[in-house]
C-alpha cells in the first residue's frame, strides 16, 4: 500500500502522515490509517496490492 498523491494524473489531497494497514477481527477487514493517529484527510488515495492466498 503506497498513498497516490496524483491519482489519474488530476492532482489529490495532501496526507503528510505516515500510513499503514490493520487488520479489524471484529469486522473481518482490512484499513488504511495514520500511524501518527491524525485523521485521514477526505478524498486521500491509495495503491493496494492485494495478492492471492499462497496454497498451503
């Protein structure tokens, strides 16, 4: 996960944190955060990998 600060080429909104990803047991899924517990700014974009589960 890497923050998009110029998604499509069109400019974006400015996130100056550190990022990160947590996984949520109660929900069963994934988010985004700041790791300095500032809030995220509205419109923020990411690039999410997400790659297949390996077979055991």
């Amino acid at each position: 996960m890497t923050q998009n600060w110029n998604p499509g080429g069109a400019g974006g909104t400015y996130n100056d944190a550190p990022v990160g990803v947590r996984y949520d047991l109660q929900t069963g899924r994934w988010g985004i955060l700041n790791e300095d517990q500032s809030t995220m700014p509205l419109g923020a974009d990411f690039n999410v990998l997400v790659l297949p589960k390996s077979a055991p």
